[in-house]
C-alpha cells in the first residue's frame, strides 16, 4: 500500500494534488454553495496569501473557532498552506477556556465565527478579560466586525497582492517533519493539553483511515463530527481530499438535519459517535426519508452499544459498518476494523493495530489493564509541557493511553474504560463502560451513563443515568432490579437518576465531571 507521507508529502502538498486530480469533481456542499476541487484549491492559496500578507510566519500557530462550514475548511488548510500549525479550538468553548488555549498555544491569528446557536463568540472572548499578549489579529467569518477585528472579506483582499507563486514558494518551506497541529484534548477529565501533530503523521494516518475504510473518489461524506476534532478535520476534511470524496459540512448535530442532508445530497459516508447513529435509528420520522444511498458508518467510542451495529445493517441496510478507536495524542487513529470483519468482531471490538503501529495492554491475555501504544501515530509531545509529555510516553516511545482494555488473539482491541473512571466496590474494580453496555440491553434505556460514588459502607457504588425511551415508565426499582439479574452485584448500580439527556462535548464524548458534580462526588 502506498504512503500517504510520501505521496504528498504535506497537507499545502495534498491539497494541490487533489485540486489538479479531482478538479471538476464536487469538493463541498455548503448550503447552497457547491465549491469544485479546483476552485477549493483556488480558495485556500487566496487564504493563504491573505495569511502571508498580514505576517503568518512559518511555525506561527494560527486557531480557528468556528462550527463545520465551508470558510472553516478554507481558512485552516490556508494558513497551513502559509506555513502555520492550526489550532482548531472547540466550538462549545465559553470565552475563558478559548482564551486559555489560544494563551498556551501562542496563536498570532484567530479565526472566529460571528454568531453561533445565539452566542457571540467576539463577545465572550471580549469579557473573559483574559490577557493575550500573542494575538496580534482576529478575523471575523462574517460580513461585519468590530471595529479592532477584521472582516473575511476584508482579510481575503488583504492578501491580493501576495502572488501564486509567492504562496507556493512559502508552501515549499514546509516540511513532512513540521507539526501541522495542535490538538488539544477535550478536557474531559482534566484541563486540556495541546497534543503535536506532524504533516507525515496526517497524511499517513488518514491515508491508511481511507484505505482501510473504503472510502472512494465521488463518495458523498456528510461531516458531523466537529472540524475542532480530529475525527471531523482528519477523518473528514483530510481523508475525503486523499480519495476527492465531496463534503457536506453540518455545523449542529441535528437528527431532522442528518435525515434531510442523507436523503436530499445521497449521503453515502456518515462516520459519527454512536449516539448520532442511534439517534438516527430511533427518530419516528426515519421511514419517511429515503437512507438508501448509505453504504458505510464509521463509529467507534469507549463503548459501542452491541446491538447498534446489528441494527444500521438490518434496519437501514448499511453494507460497511466499521469500528475505531483513538485518541488526540495518537493522532486520532489507534485501532480499525477491517471490511470484511464478522459483525461480532465490529460489534464488540474496536479492531486490530492500524499498519506500522503496535498496541498492546499491561496484562494477561484476555485480561483487562492500561492500553499501550507505539508508532507512527504517537504524538512528538504535549506543546511546551516536556513534564506532561514524559508522563504519557515511556522512554522506549509506548504512549500510556489511560484507556482500558482487553486483546484477543485475534489483536483485536476491546475498550472497556478509562483508568479514571474506574471505581472499586468493596474491593472489586468496576468498570462503567461495562456496566453501560450492560445496562443498555433493557429495552426501556435509550442512553446511560455510570459513575462511582462515594459509600459509606463498600467505598464506593455505582451510580447510573439513564434516559428513557420515549413512551417508558421505567423506574429506579425496576432498572436495579433488572440488572441484579443481569450482573454481578458488585457491578449493580445502587442508584439511578433518569434524566432527560446527558451532558456531551461536541464531540459525543459523556461529560462524567459533570455527573459527578451533579451527585455532590
């Protein structure tokens, strides 16, 4: 199998190459703008003079804060293509955690919607009062701006006078080895840290995500994932230009939007968390759109309901259904499974070591302990933080994941929790992740979440939220007493609150802080 490393390169060097490649060929549906390869390529040496011309040197960080749009795409890959490492930040940011980041990460340049579901993002910036010594401008993407920031349009003509050959001899300067990112981590159990992507690592690592998924020049790939997320900017923008895959970008996840945009562009690719994909299984509307045209779904979390995968090839006749696992610091991609996999295979595992990387788990073989891995995807450390990074490789390279989880002999990889979340009842570990899949085979739970928290007695004791499908009476009573039958006492929760959804990120992951906080643990 070819490189993808080697056969550009650099992303500035993909981008040129899918423009001359695909040229004609739909590159991204936003609304009712329909940009080709060729003119997108146009679009991103605009942005990319534009970045020169307001002072972008090579190295420079340069963050984007904005939901999945076309601009988004437009404005990241041009200051790559000048030379910069992105920083994308995450679109659920109030204005203090988006001002700690681009404080940590340096940015010279931010990139801003204007208004997004009612909040504005100048504005929270503006009144978190934060100190930013490094950011020397902030571009609007909307038709106006406060007096101090510039417009789109007006930074984009800002760049006129920088020439195309201009652009491609900076472009040149790049190099396979320089960081192309800078992706912080969602946060979910600690404070974020900004993970060192290289050039290589992306182009090799969503070369092999491409490959190994099937995806192939013309595919229609609606991107839900968020661009801030490795999952949206890699496995979407990045993979759908190696194979001139065409883009739908959807800045909110919206079940009635997800039915429409599949039915009305002939959604072929929806990769996404679970929940957008049960979600999409459960909506009562679903029979009245045509899903047909659907013929691969990537997902892949810490758990991935069992009957989920049975489902998207019963119900809406999805050929490839596929499941991953990564993480930000391995450059999103650790494990795949492989087209052709038994449906058991994807159903309870996240698949085997992706090529030119090892994983494995710090115990006995089909026990479960912390997973371990090594090769072209791990990081080159946390940004300006060697402490951190020390903690999280080991001298001989093996990235200490904090996951969970268990290899069959297959290497097939099961993820069964994260460290943290672990909790120990009366001496026993617990796992929420199992308890969870569990707990999600009563066919009244639409969705749970479990905790640990404190007992006075055994330590510690699960406890679980849940959501109800609709139409459901189900009570705590019942749902301990269904799982007393189902699992080992230890592993029933001895609480339960039903709730009406749980707290996400953007990027599907259960904020388990804020169940936490919630029970006053």
């Amino acid at each position: 199998m070819r490189r993808g490393d080697l056969a550009w390169g650099t992303v500035p060097g993909l981008v040129r190459s899918a423009a001359l490649r695909y040229g004609r060929r739909e590159a991204v549906v936003d609304g009712r703008t329909r940009v080709p390869y060729a003119e997108l390529g146009e679009r991103v040496e605009r942005a990319a003079a534009a970045c020169i011309a307001s002072g972008v040197r090579k190295g420079d960080r340069v963050a984007v804060w904005a939901p999945n749009t076309l601009d988004w795409i437009v404005c990241a890959l041009g200051a790559v293509t000048a030379g910069a490492v992105l920083v994308p930040l995450n679109t659920r940011f109030k204005g203090t955690e988006a001002a700690d980041v681009l404080r940590r990460s340096r940015a010279r340049l931010l990139f801003v919607t204007g208004t997004f579901l009612g909040t504005s993002y100048v504005a929270s910036l503006r009144r978190c009062g934060m100190e930013l010594p490094d950011l020397e401008q902030v571009v609007v993407l909307a038709d106006s701006a406060p007096q101090e920031y510039r417009t789109w349009k007006d930074f984009l003509a800002g760049g006129d006078g920088v020439g195309a050959r201009q652009v491609r001899e900076r472009a040149a300067t790049v190099t396979a080895d320089d960081p192309s990112d800078l992706v912080f981590t969602s946060g979910t159990t600690g404070r974020p840290k900004g993970a060192v992507i290289t050039h290589a690592q992306t182009l090799r690592c969503y070369d092999l995500w491409s490959e190994l998924a099937g995806l192939r020049e013309g595919d229609r790939y609606l991107i839900v994932n968020p661009f801030f997320h490795t999952f949206g900017y890699k496995a979407g923008i990045i993979a759908c230009l190696t194979r001139g895959a065409t883009m739908i970008p959807q800045p909110v996840f919206n079940v009635e939007t997800v039915l429409a945009n599949i039915a009305a562009e002939r959604i072929s690719v929806l990769p996404g968390p679970p929940t957008l994909h049960r979600s999409l299984l459960d909506h009562p509307a679903r029979a009245r759109h045509d899903l047909s045209s659907l013929r691969l779904v990537v997902t892949g979390a810490a758990v991935v309901p069992l009957d989920l995968v049975e489902r998207l090839r019963d119900e809406l006749r999805v050929p490839t259904v596929l499941t991953a696992y990564g993480l930000s610091e391995a450059s999103g991609i650790v494990t795949m499974c492989r087209r052709g996999d038994a449906p058991a295979t994807v159903a309870a595992t996240s698949g085997r070591a992706i090529p030119g990387t090892e994983v494995r788990v710090l115990a006995p073989p089909g026990e479960p302990g912390e997973v371990l891995v090594r090769g072209h995807n791990v990081m080159r450390g946390y940004f300006e933080d060697a402490e951190a990074t020390a903690r999280a490789i080991t001298p001989d390279g093996w990235l200490r994941t904090g996951d969970v989880g268990v290899l069959d002999e297959a290497g097939n990889l099961r993820i069964t929790d994260r460290i943290k979340d672990m909790f120990i009842v009366g001496g026993f570990n617990a796992y929420p992740a199992e308890i969870e899949q569990l707990l999600g085979r009563h066919p009244d739970v639409a969705d749970v979440a479990v905790v640990g928290v404190p007992d006075e007695r055994l330590g510690e004791v699960g406890k679980a939220y849940a959501v109800r499908r609709p139409g459901s009476t189900l009570t705590s009573a019942d749902l301990i007493a269904w799982a007393r039958r189902e699992m080992a006492n230890y592993k029933v929760p001895r609480h339960v609150e039903f709730m009406a959804g749980l707290p996400r990120n953007a990027s599907g992951k259960v904020l388990k802080t804020e169940l936490r906080a919630r029970h006053g643990g």
